[in-house]
C-alpha cells in the first residue's frame, strides 16, 4: 500500500483503488501495525474515482526529522576513502565501515525536505556534487519500522573531501533532501533482493546509471534503527536514509537542469531536477 500526501490531503493507493483518508499526516503514520491499519481504513474510507489527487503531491512528511547513516555499502566507503586521501581523513571512513557503531548523522529538518517532481539543490560554493540514492525508512516512535520511502541524500564531495569535519556543510543545506514519491507500507520487511537503481538525465540523455540490490548493505535496518533510537526520541517518527551503494565516476558532477531519477522496486520512482538555490 502506498501513502501520499499532496495539498488535498492524504491519499492511500491499494493496488488500483485510491482513497481519501480523513487523518492528518502525523496521526496517521505514527503508530503501531501501521499497515493493518491502513487495510481496515479501506472498508470505511472514501474512494477516489479521478486522478486529480496526484497533481499536487508533497513530500511524504509532516513533523519528522531526517537522519541519514553513512558508509554502510563498500561503494561508499571506497569512493569516500579517495577523494579524503589528500586531507588525511581516509582512514575514518575504513574504520566506520568495519565498527559496531554505524555512521548517523542528521540530515534535515522537514521545512527543507522536497518530494518528487520539485527541484533539489547543490551549492553554489561546491565544485563536486552528486546525489546519494537510499533506501528511507520510517521508523515510529517506539523505534519501530513501519513503511518505506525512496531518500536522495544530496552531497558536496568537494566540500566532505577537503575535511571530514564538514559533513554538516556537504549534507544539509536547503533542498538538499528529497523523499517521495509515497510513503510504501506493507507487512513483512522490504525483500532484501529489491533494486534500487538510478539515471541522471542531461538534456535527455542519460548520463549516469548505475543499479544494486539492496542485500549489498553491510548493515541490517533494525540495527540502524536501535542506533538512532539509543538517546533520541521522535515524538512524530522520523525518516532514516540508509547510505548510498550507486556512486558516479570521480570525474562527474551534477549541473543545473539535470534530473535525476531514482527507483527501488515497489515503491516507485522519485524524480528531482537540479537547480541552485535563489
Ligand atoms: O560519511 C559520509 C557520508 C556517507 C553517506 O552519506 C553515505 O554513505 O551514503
Ligand atoms: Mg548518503
């Protein structure tokens, strides 16, 4: 089942029926069983005969917090490895890899966040920016993993490879977060063998495309979850980007107009065109 918010409201796709649902955002996801909810909110909500409901969607967020874990694929781990060779911070990334404690760190409040078809930014002060296609999960507030959505954490690598201790600056900036197109709820655990792919279209034609399953992760999904949960609490849920495996070649950066185009099986695909920040 999939959850989209868009200005008329909350909308729930079940296969090929679409419901308006009466809840608001935070009420309505964070809970436990989310998804046996949600199959009994079908007998009883209203449907939805047009396609109208779809032209204005949202971010798939209200009051959550985004975090993000980091180097949990060895693509990342690698990638960031070389391009901190020259700033002495290489070895840290090889530690996080093989540490008990994961990588977390946040990403951004919701106000900054963008859905699908909206634009996501680089900065103007970064010569070297790529997105970071992640699976994003949705953990409630007692910790619990309830759906899943499709996370762009958009990075400086100019900026993070000059310093490690720039992350904050290379990470969260306006607009540098997109989640969408829906919230995806269903009731076992993601299948570890799912897709996730991207394609970075210039003027139309591809530039960059690259896939993998999600099984290449190094950690599980409740163990970054209990991470984040150890001393933080999210009385509205939060969003957890889980780190990036697709890394374009060293020699690509984004540019403005390009657009971006990351799937992962059954949840869809979340499209952003780049632009800077006015
Ligand atoms: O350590 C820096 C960030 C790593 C990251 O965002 C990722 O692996 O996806
Ligand atoms: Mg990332």
């Amino acid at each position: 089942m999939k959850l989209f918010k868009t200005e008329q409201g909350v909308f729930l796709q079940d296969n090929a029926t679409v419901y308006k649902l009466a809840q608001q955002w935070d009420e309505l996801v964070n809970r436990d069983g989310l998804f046996d909810f949600l199959t009994g909110v079908t007998a009883t909500a209203e449907k939805v005969t047009d396609n109208k409901w779809q032209e204005n969607l949202l971010p798939p967020i209200s009051n959550q917090e985004v975090w993000a874990a980091g180097v949990t694929y060895l693509q990342s781990r690698d990638a960031r490895v070389e391009e901190s060779q020259t700033s002495g911070g290489s070895d840290l990334y090889k530690r996080v890899y093989d540490a008990d404690r994961p990588e977390l760190f946040f990403k951004s409040t919701p106000q900054r966040v963008v859905g699908h078809l909206q634009d996501v930014s680089i900065r103007k002060d970064s010569t070297w920016n790529v997105p970071e296609p992640e699976l994003t999960l949705f953990i409630n507030s007692k910790g619990k993993i309830q759906g899943y959505t499709i996370g762009n954490d958009m990075s400086s690598r100019s900026i993070e490879g000059e310093n490690a201790l720039y992350l904050p600056q290379a990470k969260t900036y306006d607009k540098s977060a997109a989640i969408g197109p829906c919230l995806y709820v269903i009731s076992s655990p993601i299948n570890k063998e799912t897709i996730i792919s991207i394609v970075i279209k210039r003027n139309g034609v591809s530039a960059y495309a690259d896939k993998m399953p999600l099984s290449r992760m190094k950690r599980s999904l409740e163990e970054l979850a209990g991470f984040l949960f150890r001393e933080l609490t999210f009385p509205n849920g939060v969003y957890l980007m889980t780190g990036t495996c697709l890394v374009p070649p060293n020699d690509f950066t984004l540019q403005p107009l390009d657009v971006v185009e990351i799937s992962i099986d059954g949840i869809g695909t979340l499209i952003n065109t780049i632009a800077y920040n006015s």
